[in-house]
C-alpha cells in the first residue's frame, strides 16, 4: 500500500510509477482524511510506502497530521519513504522517522527526488526555467527503477538531500511556517474565466466559485495547485506572484 499527497503533480508521479512497478494500492491521503481513514489491515509481508512533497523542509501538515492518527495493523516487510523537492529537505528523514515510530512503524528506507519547485508565494521564490525543470524530471525519470530496485530488494537505504543548516531549517523556519502560511492574500484577478479548475485541483476542497469567482475557506494546505492550473494565471497571491510562472507536472 502506498499514502501519498501532491498538490502540483510531482508527488503523484512518483507515487504512481512506484505503485506500477510493485501493482500496489494508492491512497490519497486527502481523500482518506475526508472519508475518516484511518485504519489499514494490510496482509502478511506487505510493504509500506508514504509519498509526499516537502513543504519548509519537513513533511507537509497534512501528512504529520494523517500519520498521527494512522493504525496499520498486520506484519509488515519493508517501510519506505519517497519525497519530492525542489532543492533539499533538511531532518525530514528523521522527523518522519519519529512519527512512524510513535505509530509502531519502523522506517527502513527513505528516497528523495528533485523536481521541480512548485513553491512562489514568497518574494525571491518562482518556478524552475523551463530547461531545470526538465533536467530535474528527466534525471528523476533516471532514478526511479533504481529505486524500485532498491524497494524490491526490501534494502535499507537513505538518499535524503539535506542541504546547508538542516536542522535550523526544519525545526526554526519548517515549525513556524505555518503560522504566517494564510491563503487570505489568495485573489482572482480580471482574467479569471470561471472555470472552476482551482476548485477541481485543490486537494483539500478548501476553494468554492461564488458569483463565479474562486473564494478560499481558510483550510489551504499551501500546495499551490490553484494558482498554477490557472489556465488564464488569474489566481494570484497578493503581490508576491506577481509576473511568476506557472508548474504543475504533466506526462510527456
Ligand atoms: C509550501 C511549499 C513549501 C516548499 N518547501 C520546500 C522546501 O523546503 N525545500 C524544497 O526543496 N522544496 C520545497 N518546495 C517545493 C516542493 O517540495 C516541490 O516542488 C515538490 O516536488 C512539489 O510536489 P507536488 O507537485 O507533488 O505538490 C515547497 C513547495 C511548497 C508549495
């Protein structure tokens, strides 16, 4: 079985060529959140995997907060993680590794793919040109059944890009994020067509048109999905988006 979350896409592919390759179960955490799932039987020697995008150098909220009320039951082989990045990911393994402890889970390997970033609402910040975000896909494209491999053998492994001051990052910058992350300066500008796909994409349903234009509820998990499927690139964030490009991931 394997939990994941993507707001852009990046997650969702990884997720999804990994579940191929082993014929597993995807649970969208989200989806699962909603439905109040939160107990697996999984059967004898079934593997574990978590899927998921690094916000602010640790596991998303979402995911801390699925993961903390997870209770698999049954005799499991092999647990892994796979992340995705856009640079690094700081303690993530060993936050991650905490939680699944707390829940009886032992992680055994942890993966971490660059792709490209997805992160814009802060000055400074955009999306990768063109030809990075391509080389980052492609060489995650080139590392995928390398991983699977790795999976397959059931092997201990840790391959986490922690980057410069990783512990500041995640337990200084990553813990208070989201106490300025508000998805209030979220607005639709003139361009905005009504189209109702930022309500489509938003993994947590936390976006409604009314009167035809997109209102946000106060439940953003940050992910970004709105304001990059924006066909018309209306959906902006207060003046920090500003003359930004627009990701998500698309097969090619
Ligand atoms: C709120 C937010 C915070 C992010 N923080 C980080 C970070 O700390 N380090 C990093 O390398 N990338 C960071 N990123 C980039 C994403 O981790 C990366 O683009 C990821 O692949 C997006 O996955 P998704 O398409 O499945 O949503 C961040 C993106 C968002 C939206």
């Amino acid at each position: 079985m394997i939990f994941y979350y993507s707001g852009c896409g990046n997650s969702r592919f990884i997720a999804q060529s990994i579940a191929e390759a082993f014929n597993e179960k995807l649970v969208f955490i989200p989806e699962a959140q909603r439905n109040n799932n939160f107990e697996y039987n999984l059967s004898e020697n079934e593997m574990l995997g978590f899927v998921y995008p690094i916000y602010s150098w640790r596991p998303p909220h979402l995911v801390d907060e699925f993961v903390n009320q997870l209770i698999i039951k049954g005799k499991l082989s092999y647990v892994w993680t796979a992340v995705t990045c856009g640079d690094n990911v700081g303690e993530t393994e060993s936050i991650f590794r905490k939680e699944l402890k707390d829940r009886g889970l032992e992680l055994d390997a942890a993966f971490c793919f660059k792709m490209p970033n997805t992160y814009v609402n802060m000055m400074g910040m955009s999306v990768d040109r063109v030809e990075v975000a391509d080389e980052k896909i492609a060489k995650a494209k080139e590392k995928l059944p390398k991983v699977i491999e790795i999976i397959k053998a059931k092997t201990a492994f840790s391959d986490m890009i922690k980057g410069g001051l990783p512990r500041f990052k995640s337990n200084v910058i990553g813990k208070s994020f989201y106490k300025w992350a508000s998805d209030k300066p979220f607005f639709a500008n003139e361009n905005c067509i009504s189209c109702g796909l930022c309500v489509k994409v938003c993994p947590v349903q936390n976006i409604t048109l009314e009167n035809g234009r997109p209102q946000w509820h106060g439940n953003c998990n940050t992910c970004d999905a709105c304001y990059h499927h924006c066909p018309k690139n209306a959906i902006q964030y207060g003046t920090k988006t500003r003359g930004k490009g627009q990701y998500y991931f698309k097969e090619k």
